[in-house]
C-alpha cells in the first residue's frame, strides 16, 4: 500500500438503496420524457449507455427520480458473463428526460464527505472490484447482487485530494471519447437528413422507382477458409447508436456470415432490427475478411455506387419499418429474409446523380471512423491506467 492511503470498506463511505419496482403495464413504446434506468444502461466496463430507452406513462414516486450525476450500480445481471453486475455509471444531464430509479438499480448514497464521487465511480469500475461483486452473486442464470455485498468491498484509499487528481485523470479521456461520439452522432444525422430528402422524399422524372437489389449485393459471396483465424464482431457489440462496432475478437471460421471492408451490417432478428442494430464495416485491414453471427444480413454496393449510402439507407425508419413489418418466424424471435430486404422498393438516382454527390457520404463516414478510431485508442489508455492508478502503482501530481 501506498504510503499515506489506507484500507477501508465502501460501508464506510456509502449505503445503497434499492430502486421501485415500476408497473410493467406502463412501460411504453410511445417515446416521452420519462426514462426508466435499467440495466441495458450500463456499458460493458460501467458507464451510461443510452441506446436501449425504456419509456414509462404512469405515476412516478418523486423519490424514485434521479439526479443529473447520480452514482448508480447495476443490481442485477442477465448476461452470459455477468460483465455489467455491479458496475457504476454516472446519471446525464440530457434534458428534457428524466430518468427514473428502478427496481434493479442501486442508488449510492453518500455517508461522508471524504470519498469522492467520480473517484468512487472509477473505483466501482476496476476489473478488482467487479471480480469481487460477480464472485458473492446470487442465481444462475440471472446473476444478483446486493446493498450490503457492494458495500462490503474492501480498498486502499488515498486522501481526498488525491481521488479528486485520479478521477480527473480518467475523466478527461472519457470526456474527449463522449465529445468524439457526440460529433459522429451530429455527422450520422445530417447525413441521415440528406440521404432522406434525396432517396425518399424527393420528387424528380429523372429518378426511378426500383428496388434494393437493384444497387446492392445482399449477402455477397466472400471467401474464408474454415478453421481459419479472422476477426469476429458479436452480435451484441453491434451498435444501437452509431456506425461504428462496440469490440471484436480473433477466432476460429466454423461458419458464420462474411464481410470486408465497405460492407454494411444489418442485424436480421427482433428486437435486435427494431433496436436499430447496424454496423459500416471500416475496421479491418486491407482486403481482410471477417465474420459474425448468420442473423447478419450483408448489404454492399454494385458497381458505381458508394458503400457508404447502404449504411444510411440501414438506418432509415421506413427501411427499418418495412423490413420488421415483413418478418416471419416464432414469436419473440422473428427474421426478416434476405430476399425480403432484397425487394425493398426505393427511389432510385441516375448514376451520373450518385458520382456527383457521392463524396458528402464518403467524407462523412472517414471522419467518424477517425473519431471512432481515436476513441477505441482513448478507451485503451483509459482502461490500462484505470487498476494502475487505483492500486497506486502509478502516481499523478496533486497538491494536499
């Protein structure tokens, strides 16, 4: 231990309260102000995600809404792994909506004034502390924590000022990461707004009606060699909200669907399309294949149209719209068919349009994936100094 910190509990600083248990027969799909924090709110690692929004029209305890920096834990885990049970995030200030504390949530309440709040939400997002909360869980397939459980974990605490330098530390690269995803997520929907105005709202003799299939591959044929080492995107690291994938890994080809570099991704599945689970594949090497669940489609442009236009036609309502109207399957796990996405009925510009007009997309989608690629970059550095800082190993300047 670091001269001058010294072991506590988290007891001796914080308790936790459980969240209300929400009516389930208000949750609604209507969006309005009021969102309710689960779970699906938590990033793998910790931290807020506000992808996945459940909306609530009933009557609402005013001791169960929560505050703009707000501490809360995740109580509660489904997941094949358990790797959000525990984990902190910090409430946004993302007015108009409120957000309301539910049943599977921990609020953290503070019982003194010498723990630092964004130190103790760093601290709630090590690898060690997490470990320790997945190891006293509850349940089997649905994991569990508790109040007295978090508060158990035991710490090497520095003095006041210090937490303050090291969570200031951490801080600074998730605010360049939330700045870098703010400007992609601004870049997405202006060109959304374009590609809308362009291939559904507009009106020109010069434009035909067509089909998807017309201008793009679905599921075009790629090569990849079985038993063979390449890269793999989950289906859950597909991302909600923006282009860009949440992780990968090397493994084994054993089957799977096939994709390069320009190809866009569309996730084939409910809720999974509903959700809006869509990827632009610019992540690999050079002529690099990769690979992924069989609930992809693969969309790719034919010759003389940008591969970029796929990802924002992927994300268009009416696409998404038409594509889960047109599912088939058992209930709760419905697919919508290539060849359905195939026959998507669209607006179609002359080619002579596309070569002129193209470049906006193709710029726009070279900036984000610059930003993406820094972020990823950011978060890497973040997360190798993160158990380096907490345990003391490494030492930022600070004044007492």
């Amino acid at each position: 231990m670091r001269p001058g910190w010294k072991e506590v509990q988290l007891s001796d600083y914080i308790s936790v309260k459980h969240g209300y248990a929400f009516k389930g027969e208000n949750f609604c799909d209507v969006p309005n102000n009021n969102l309710v924090v689960t779970p699906g709110n938590f990033s793998v690692g910790g931290g807020f995600f506000d992808g996945k929004r459940k909306y609530y029209d009933g009557e609402i305890p005013n001791e169960y809404i929560l505050n703009t920096n707000d501490l809360i834990v995740t109580m509660t885990d489904l997941s094949k792994f358990s790797d959000t049970l525990g984990y902190s995030a910090l409430v946004p200030n993302n007015p108009p909506f409120q957000y309301l504390h539910n049943q599977r949530i921990g609020l953290v309440e503070f019982l003194s004034d010498d723990i630092d709040r964004e130190f103790l939400y760093w601290l709630m997002r090590t690898r060690k502390y997490q470990k320790y909360i997945t190891g006293r869980a509850s349940g089997s397939t649905v994991k569990h924590t508790s109040p007295s459980a978090i508060t158990s974990y035991s710490f090497s605490c520095p003095s006041l000022p210090e937490q303050q330098t090291i969570a200031a530390t951490l801080s600074c690269l998730d605010d360049k990461i939330d700045l870098n995803n703010k400007i992609n997520a601004n870049l997405e929907a202006q060109a959304q707004a374009i590609f809308k105005s362009w291939f559904v709202d507009f009106e020109s003799k010069d434009w035909q009606q067509g089909f998807l299939s017309d201008i793009a591959y679905i599921n075009p044929l790629r090569t990849l060699s079985r038993n063979s080492v390449a890269t793999y995107v989950e289906m859950s690291n597909l991302p909600t909200i923006g282009s860009f994938p949440m992780g990968w890994t090397k493994r084994k080809f054993i089957g799977g669907m096939k994709f390069r570099n320009g190809d866009t991704l569309i996730a084939r599945i409910t809720p999974c399309l509903e959700n809006g689970k869509t990827a632009y594949v610019n992540f690999l090497e050079e002529n690099e294949v990769a690979f992924g669940s069989t609930e992809y489609i693969v969309l790719a442009a034919k010759k003389g149209y940008p591969n970029e236009l796929f990802y924002f036609l992927a994300r268009d309502k009416d696409f998404v719209n038409y594509a889960v109207k047109n599912m088939s399957g058992s209930s709760g796990r419905q697919r919508v068919s290539a060849d359905i996405i195939g026959n998507y009925e669209m607006l179609i510009p002359p080619i002579e349009f596309i070569k002129k007009n193209a470049n906006l997309f193709v710029k726009t989608m070279a900036t984000i994936r610059t930003n993406s690629f820094q972020s990823c970059a950011l978060a890497a550095i973040r997360d190798a100094l993160l158990p380096k800082l907490m345990s003391g190993e490494i030492e930022v300047p600070f004044t007492e």
